[in-house]
C-alpha cells in the first residue's frame, strides 16, 4: 500500500463561493498512480467545507440562501465569538456542509454516483486557504 498527499490553494475573490475541485482531485490521483484506493479531501480551514453533490447553479444558489437563513452574516453583533472577528457565521456555515469527503478510488477513477461532483465551500475568503488531497492504496 501507498500514499500520496498535495494540497489545492485558493485565494477567493468572494466571502462565500462554491468551486468544483473535482477534476484537480483526480488530476493528483492520476500523479499518485494509485488504481485502486481511497481518496480524502480534506478542508484545511475552520470556516470552509468540502462536499460532494450536483454542480448546478441553481443549487448552489438555493444552498447559499438557505445557509445565510440558518447563520445571518449581519449582524456580527448577534454572535459571541465575533468579539475579535466577523466570522462566527462562517463556522456554523461550514459545521453544516462538513469537513471532508472520503471516495473510492477504482480503476484510477473517482468512483462516484450520477451527477456526484466534488466542492470547495468558502465561507470567509478573499485570504488564502488550501484543501488536503490524500490517496491511499495500490
């Protein structure tokens, strides 16, 4: 058995983004040359997330709007941590959308399901953040 680790850096240019990662993980799956495995994908920062579902547009919409109705950015003054900072909705933000993804790796492929897609979920950018890619197996 192997592994292999490397990172995927951002630098958002919004507070709040979505961006699919999904071909850059099986881009340092490819370098790894593990076939057969498992992958984690991992979000290095308390206040983003990695998870897997549909790369729509409208989707993405529906998951920011209802993620801003269940932790308001404004006002900062409604949280306890934003004593020293603004960013308290960002972590309850990313506590719902999860840390990380752990998928199947077959054949040297992403095994997924219909439609599955990996994400990055930003919810306190414009600073740089990374993402851990960690492939195991033979």
């Amino acid at each position: 058995m192997k592994s292999f680790r490397e990172y995927i850096w951002f630098n958002t240019k919004d507070r709040v983004e979505f961006i699919n990662i999904t071909d850059k993980v099986q881009q340092i799956i490819d370098k790894s040359g593990i076939k057969e495995g498992l992958c984690l994908v991992n979000a290095m920062h308390i206040t983003a997330s990695v998870f897997i579902n549909d790369d729509e547009k409208g989707l993405h919409s529906d998951f920011k709007e209802w993620l801003e109705k269940l932790a308001p950015y404004e006002p900062v003054s409604q949280y306890r941590h934003n004593t020293f900072e603004d960013n308290a909705d960002a972590h309850l933000k990313r506590q719902i959308m999860g840390r990380e993804v752990v998928v199947a790796v077959t054949e040297g492929k992403l095994d997924f399901g219909p439609w599955e897609q990996i994400f990055y979920g930003e919810f306190d950018g414009k600073r740089k953040k990374r993402v851990l890619v960690k492939v195991i197996g033979y």
